[in-house]
C-alpha cells in the first residue's frame, strides 16, 4: 500500500515536475530534430516528420505527452501558489518567465494544428504547414518558431538547475551546452530551406498547391471559425487559472495572518516574524537575509542547511526526502534544510555556509558535506623556526604582512596540491588531506604539498630578501591516521575540523623537527600508505604523549630531497 505521505513531500512534487518536464523535452528535442532535416532536404522533412508523428501521435504517445503536460503545468500552478518569495535570481526569474509564456504562444498551435487535424480529419502536410505559417501568415510561423525557442531555453534551464550541484555535470557541462545551442541553430536554418523549397515547388506547380489548399482546408472558414473559437476558450481558461493561483495566494496570506506569527532568530540578532508553516529559507529571502541555496531551493543541493540552536524539540520530523540527504551528510538532528524546515514555532538558525558559495565552489562545498563522519587523512602541521627573533622590534602592520604573505605561500600550496587549511595558529598552520580522497592519494597530496611548500618559501624569502634579517625556516610534521571530521565552534563561528589521535601525533612531529634538527619529520604510515620509498632517510622509533607503543618515524634534513 502507497503511503500518502509520500504526496505530501515536496522533493516527491519536484521530482513528478521534473519527470514530465523531460518528456516534453524529449518531445521538443525530436520536434527540434525533425526540422533540422530540412538542411538536407525537403524529403529528409517529411521523413522525420514521419517519425516524430509514428512517436507522438500514436495513442501511447499522445497519451504519454499530454499526460505529461499536464502533470507539468497543474505542477508549476501549484509551485507559484507554493511560492512565498519572488526574490530571485536572474536565471531562475527568466526561467519562470519563460515557462509561463509558452501556454499562450502555444494555444494557436494546438487549435491551428492538433485540434482541426482530430476534429476534421484533415490529413497533416508538412508543406501546408510551412506554407501557411512562413507565407499565408507569417505572424503564425514567426509565434510558432518563437515557442520553440522559449519552449528549449525553458527546458534546458530546467536541467541546468537540475543537475549543477552534481560534481559530473561540470565534465559534461560543455557538451551539453553546444547540444542545446546547435540543435535549435541547425531546426531554424532546417525551417527557412525548407520552406524555401516548397515555395519553390509552389510557384513551379501551382495546381498543386490549389490543391493542398483545398484538401488541407486552409481557407474553410467551417475549420477556421471553429479553431479559432477553441483558441479564444483556451486564452480565458489559461488566464483564469493563473488568477485563482494568485486569489489562492491572497487568500493564505489572510489565514496565515490569523493564525498568527513565529520568530525565526539569525546570527546577529536579526529576527524575522513569518507565518507558521513558512520555510526557514523564504524567511530569509523574505528578509533579504543571504542564505546560500545553489538549487534554489529545491532540496536538491543542502547548501542551505542550517544548525537549529533553539526549538529543535518543537520541529516536525524532516520528510524522507529531506531525510535521506541529511543522512548523506551524517548529519544530527538540529541540522535541517532550511528549504524543508518549516517551523511552527520559535526557533533560532545558524546558516552553515557563505551565501556567497556558487555551484562551482566544489572544494569548499564537498569538505561541509564530509562533516560529522570518521576518516582516514593525512595531517600536517607547519611552523615558523625562531619566528620571535623574526618579529621582534617590527610594527604590529608590519608583522601582519609577513605573516599573511607567509600564509598565502603555505596555504597555497596545500589548496593546490588537493588539501585543506583548518587552522592558523599564530605562526603556525594546520592542513588535512584526503577529506574527498582516498589514504593512498591523501598521502601522496600531503608530501607533494610539503615540497611546494619548501618551493614557495624559497621564493618568498628571495622576495623579501632585504626586509628579513635572514631566511624564513619551517619544521614540518606529517602523520596519517583516522580522525572525526565534524564542525566546531559556537554561533556563526563554525569551522571543519579533524578531532583524534592522529592530529595530536602530527603536531609532536612538527615539535620533534627542532629537536633532530631537520625540515621533515614524516611517519612511516604516511610514506607506506602512499607508496613512497624512503627507506633513503634516517628512521626513529620515537614515543609519543598518548600512545602506548612507540612510532616509526623518517628524518628529512632538507625536504627539496624528497623524491616527487
């Protein structure tokens, strides 16, 4: 037995909208393709066209596409009801826009076209069609190829915002774009040669067209009256709909108001008073308050989540939907979507990332979604030597630009060699590798990184050769184990951070580098889980605070003699 509430949930709407929405752009897509045909002739046309009508115009087809049309539309009716904000962005606004448009500019068509063919029993000819459309009215071909292309930019806008959050979508991102591009380009050259082929047929064979008029009916005004009455009907239905969308609108508004309203606290002291029911994230648009939301909103990408700091008890449970991306996250239970999380009464928020994160901010992005989850990495630690006698008797500015240039160095090179800098600690830096990598590949990243490291220092301590009063110097820990990853911190001071043995470990190596005198201090988990050869290098058994047994270590001098 089907649950019921499976109707209820949001993601299970979306997904039905999505679903019909690619049936009709399979059916434009073949539509589109049909009418490229005209580049190489008249005939390749009609051949098509026979195929897209074998296709669409069968009983399953017919019922397949308008099926879906109207899963589509009453759909899309319901998500401008659903809608509490119309602060968007510029795609998303020209997407709905668009989407909007296409039932108008379509209606003529339909009436024209599908209606007459059933109701009459007129045979459909494609070059009747092109002739009344590109020569009898040519304000109906121009509408016509007009719908096409909203009707594509609809569509394929739909998919972009569908699939963009995925991590594949950027390799295939511009193939796809040259498809959607192409395919509209080749139909509209494919429409204007063949039309100018059957105009050209026409003035060659007049008899025929004569013809083609009479058996098509082109001119009856028994057909036309009829459609263009259908057509009339279908403009008032299509208005009259959109109206009761917006009294249905209206409408919520005024209940809402008497069942009166909750506060959603922010960072900051910012409240919003919103009706009960209202989603965390149209609070914030409501608000104007930034909130991340790649998806718009969709429950498609969880970059809108948000940390639920008072009034977790009082939530309902997330749907399943909501539940199972939750779930990818490891995450707990007051961390919510903020697009699902309708609150019925106070609750105070915490946005967990930057509004400002894009679609193709993937490092940042994928590192949040490894929270809360143990792994294996690779941690390193790096330190400036004597750094006392290198900032003594600088001014504070002055202090703060070595060090910020010593950092972008540092920094630097572990974000280009696949790590992530966690935390900066005076004159000191923390890195993680492998929070989307595998042991093998962390490892690797890690030692590669220590000689970019060593690389850009020597750079930097050329240019600033003469405001040094010598060489800036490094010891450098590295370790490798299992860890915590999860995000620490209190309010809107949240970071991602490793928690374990491992971090301890990597830090008394670095501290061990002053005591052998040497750049490098690296375990041999690290070299053997990498699959580096550096038997070359000093080893030390060496104890550690916390651990009972004691730790193979290597002792790198110089880390330039590492082997990439």
């Amino acid at each position: 037995m089907i649950d019921s509430n499976i109707f209820r949930d949001q993601m299970t709407i979306r997904r039905l909208r999505l679903a019909a929405g690619l049936i009709m752009l399979s059916y434009l897509t073949l539509h589109l393709s049909m009418h490229a045909l005209g580049n190489v002739s008249f005939e390749a046309m009609q051949w098509g066209t026979r195929i897209h009508d074998f296709v669409w115009h069968s009983v399953p087809g017919t019922v397949v596409l308008y099926g879906a049309f109207a899963i589509h539309f009453t759909l899309a009716l319901y998500a401008l009801y659903a809608r509490r904000s119309f602060r968007l962005g510029a795609g998303e606004l020209v997407r709905l826009v668009l989407g909007f448009s296409i039932l108008p500019l379509l209606l003529h068509h339909f009436a024209a076209g599908r209606y007459v063919y059933s109701a009459f029993n007129v045979t459909r000819r494609y070059d009747a069609v092109l002739t009344v459309y590109f020569s009898f009215v040519p304000f109906w071909g121009w509408r016509q190829v007009t719908v096409l292309l909203v009707a594509w930019t609809h569509g394929c806008l739909g998919v972009h915002y569908w699939l963009r959050a995925r991590s594949a979508y950027r390799k295939f991102a511009p193939v796809l774009l040259t498809f959607a591009t192409l395919l509209p380009v080749l139909a509209l050259l494919g429409i204007w040669q063949g039309t100018r082929q059957v105009l050209a047929q026409w003035q060659l064979h007049p008899e025929w067209l004569q013809l083609t008029e009479r058996d098509g009916h082109v001119l009856d005004p028994s057909v036309n009256g009829p459609s263009w009455n259908l057509e009339v009907q279908l403009y008032w239905i299509y208005v009259v709909l959109l109206a009761l969308v917006f009294v249905a609108r209206t409408t919520r508004w005024l209940v809402e108001r008497r069942r009166g309203l909750i506060n959603i606290a922010y960072p900051g002291g910012r409240v919003v008073r919103v009706p009960v029911g209202y989603a965390v994230l149209d609070a914030s648009r409501h608000a104007s308050i930034p909130h991340a939301a790649i998806c718009g909103g969709r429950g498609r990408c969880t970059t809108c989540r948000v940390r639920v700091l008072r009034g977790v008890d009082t939530l309902s449970p997330p749907s399943a939907s909501e539940q199972a991306l939750l779930d990818r996250l490891h995450a707990g239970p007051s961390v919510r979507l903020a697009c699902q999380l309708r609150p019925r009464s106070d609750v105070a928020v915490l946005p967990l990332l930057p509004p400002e994160i894009g679609a193709t901010d993937t490092p940042l992005r994928d590192a949040r979604e490894a929270s809360d989850i143990e792994r294996f990495v690779a941690i390193m630690f790096v330190d400036i030597r004597k750094s006392t006698a290198l900032v003594e008797k600088r001014l504070p500015y002055d202090v703060v630009f070595l060090l910020n240039h010593f950092f972008d160095a540092v920094a630097g090179a572990v974000v280009n060699t696949g790590g992530m800098p966690n935390q900066f600690l005076g004159d000191g830096m923390m890195a993680i590798f492998g929070i989307q990598a595998g042991p093998r590949e962390a490892c690797s990243q890690a030692l590669v990184a220590a000689q970019l490291i060593h690389s850009r220092l020597a750079d930097l301590n050329r240019t600033l050769a003469d405001e040094l009063p010598e060489p800036i110097a490094i010891g450098v820990g590295l370790h490798a184990g299992n860890v915590i990853l999860g995000e620490l911190g209190y309010r809107d001071r949240f970071v991602l951070t490793a928690i374990g043995d491992s971090v301890h470990v990597a830090a008394r190596l670095q501290e061990l580098t002053k005591d052998y005198g040497c750049q490098l201090v690296v375990s041999d988990i690290v070299a053997a889980t990498a699959g580096v050869e550096m038997s070359g290098f000093p080893v030390r058994e060496v104890n550690v605070r916390g651990r009972a047994e004691q730790l193979a270590v290597r002792i790198v001098s110089a880390i330039n003699e590492l082997v990439a």
